[in-house]
C-alpha cells in the first residue's frame, strides 16, 4: 500500500488509527476508512512498523 494512501497516529493508550484515504470519481471522494489496532491485535506488528516508517519520513 502507498504510503500517502493512508495515514497512521498512535493515541497515548497505544492504540493505531489508521486512515485510509479515499479516492472517488469526478473528484468526489467517500469518506476515509478509519481502523483501529491494538497491541493485542494480530496485525499491530505491522502497522506499528508502518507508523515507525511514516515518523522516519518515508
């Protein structure tokens, strides 16, 4: 996934949101997806690593 597809913050309990941009026709986007994670959440590993990535400035 491309990194300015989405966009990750980590709230002080830990826990990821995840924004996922949207793109829509003629200009009209939907609403962004919006997920969160958990430490105990088997995908958390990743987009930790993800989050770490986009604070590096990749």
């Amino acid at each position: 996934m491309e990194v300015e597809k989405y966009t990750i913050e980590r709230r002080p309990n830990g826990v990821l949101l995840v924004h996922v941009h949207s793109e829509g026709p003629d200009g009209q986007p939907l609403p962004d997806a919006v997920f969160t994670f958990r430490p105990i959440d088997p995908q958390y590993e990743i987009w930790s690593r993800r989050f770490a990535e986009q604070q590096a400035g990749r």
